[in-house]
C-alpha cells in the first residue's frame, strides 16, 4: 500500500487551475474522502460531509493549517470533474516537506476514524483536536528535543508500549515522565560518556506508596541514525489503537512548539541507546536526603553519577507500569 506522502508527490506531478477545482486522488481503506493538493502546491483533505449546514463561524486560520467547513466544491482527477459536493476542507500552509509529511500522516489518522459521510458534531470533535496539536507550533518548547527522544526511545523499546503511552505526561505538570496514578518512571538522558544525570529533590522522593524507576539514556547526536519521528514511526507498528497514535502526536507538539521543525534534522545513535540502556530503582540512585533540606528551601536540584549503581536484572514488584517495560 503507497504512504500518504507517496500519494500527494504524484498528485504534484499533476496541475490545477484555480478555476478548475482541486485536483484529488483516494485514500486507502478510506471510501469518501479525498486527499487533493492546492493550486500552490500544499497538501489537502477533502471530508465528505453528511449536512450541508452552514458553518462558517466554525472555521479556523492558523499559522499552519486552515479548515473551512461544509463548502461546495468541485474536485477533479487528472483534470476531469469526478466529483461536486459539501465537503470540510483541511489545508496545510507551508512548504516545508517535512511538515508535508507529518501533515498528512496526522490528518489521515483523523481521517480514517471518520464514518463515511459524518455529521457536522462529529467532525467539529475531530478537527478541534487537529486544532489544537497545531496551535502548539508556536509555543515555547517544554523539554529539549534530546529528552524527548530518550521517553520514544524507552516507550519503543517497552513490551507493552500502548500502556506507557496512556501513563505519558498524564497532566503538563507531572513531576515523572510516565504516572500511571500508582507508579511511576523518570526517564533521564545524557550526551556524555557517563551516566550523569540531573535531578530534582522531588524526582527522587516519590510519595511513600508509590514504586519509582529511572530510566538511563544515552542520547549521542549523529549525523546518520534515528529522528523523534523514525521512533515514533517503530512506534506506530506495535500500537493498533488510533488514539493512542494521536496521543504521540499531540504530546510532540506539546512538548516541541516551536522547536517541532528543528526534530528532522536531529538524529541520535539508536544502536548505542538501545544497548546501554538500563533501569535503576529510585531507592539505590545517590541523592540529598529531605531531612537535610529546611523546609523554607525549595527547587532543589543535583547531579547524580550512576555508573556504579546496579541496575535492574530482575523486576521485584507487582506495578503493571513497570511490567510494561519488560
């Protein structure tokens, strides 16, 4: 089956007058609705809708993409109409391929969620959630692109991946990486040939009841190895659930903004990660101990060198979030 991004280069092998209509071609597995191109050469979505109510008020404008609901438009394979009909209009609005292409990735995992011909409720629901993933572009970013990287390096690496995803960031203020509402998973990388990493005094003192793992890894940045999006990409072949690939998708663009660009051009050496990556318990990390810290001082942070602390071969508790690594 051709990628999404195969289909749209071929359509831009083609030409469409402004006049003319869109030029579309279909999409796998999808009846009704379309992937076109615009008269300059960016990617679009033509969803067919089921009412052909007015609903204008409901358009968007980003910096990035538009969507236009419910209008009448006329769409066109290799320049001869095939089609006319109410249709909500998804276009990008860039020329950067690489946003191309993770465009239409994304669009298409909306879109293959969609019934035939939705009613409008349905699709407002889909779009606000494309909405908002690419409102983030243009915030500042939460987390280096390098930390990033390690949580996809250590979610491809799990035996149940799709469990991690749903204990991801569960809230933006989330002191761990991955928090089920039990345990807990910190997941910590270094470019440097030890294992020294940085912590917070709150990081390594969970809540009395509560099972804490921290997750070692080695981010070296390379000119040839692996992006955030050829992980997520070995990500998506052992997760089936949709929205959990759209979850992926919408914890990027949170935690990126406007650094999302700058990921295709930064690649990391996977082989190394993946063989030196290794699991501590919290208890056994070397830290400051809260009963020397006053209780008027706050933010608390230190450097922690675990290269002789054992790691774990075995895991010891019953947490299904930390079953879910081994």
């Amino acid at each position: 089956m051709k990628s999404i991004f195969n289909i749209f280069q071929e359509l831009q092998k083609q030409t469409a007058s402004k006049t003319d209509g869109f030029t579309i071609a279909s999409l796998p597995l999808v009846k009704f609705h379309k992937i076109g191109i615009s008269p300059s050469g960016q990617p679009m979505f033509f969803i067919k809708c089921g009412d052909s109510a007015k609903a204008k008020s409901l358009d968007s404008n980003l910096e990035f993409i538009s969507v236009q609901f419910n209008r009448e438009c006329q769409l066109l394979t290799n320049k001869k109409k095939v089609a006319e009909g109410i249709y909500t209009v998804i276009s990008l609005k860039t020329d950067s391929v690489d946003l191309q292409e993770y465009f239409l990735e994304v669009v298409y995992l909306i879109v293959k969620k969609l019934s035939p011909t939705p009613k409008l409720k349905e699709l407002k629901f889909e779009v606000e959630k494309l909405i908002n993933l690419f409102s983030k572009f243009s915030r500042p970013p939460i987390k280096t692109i390098q930390g990033l990287w390690a949580e996809l390096l250590v979610i491809e690496q799990a035996s149940d991946p799709e469990y991690l995803i749903r204990a991801w960031h569960s809230a933006a203020s989330d002191k761990f990486d991955f928090n089920d509402g039990a345990d807990k998973i910190e997941v910590k990388s270094t470019a440097k040939s030890r294992r020294l990493h940085n912590f917070s005094i709150e990081q390594l003192n969970p809540n009395k009841n509560s099972n804490l793992l921290v997750a070692s890894v080695f981010t070296v940045e390379t000119g040839i190895g692996k992006n955030i999006f050829d992980l997520v990409e070995l990500i998506e072949k052992k997760v089936k659930d949709r929205d959990l690939l759209f979850r992926i998708n919408e914890i990027l663009a949170q935690t990126l903004g406007r650094d999302f660009e700058k990921t295709f051009e930064m690649f990391f050496d996977y082989q190394l990660a993946v063989d030196e990556l290794e699991f501590y318990e919290s208890v056994n990390i070397p830290k400051i101990g809260t009963e020397f810290i006053s209780a008027e001082v706050s933010n608390v942070r230190f450097d922690s060198d675990l290269t002789e602390v054992q790691p774990i071969k075995k895991l010891k508790t019953k947490s299904l979030l930390h079953k879910s690594l081994f």
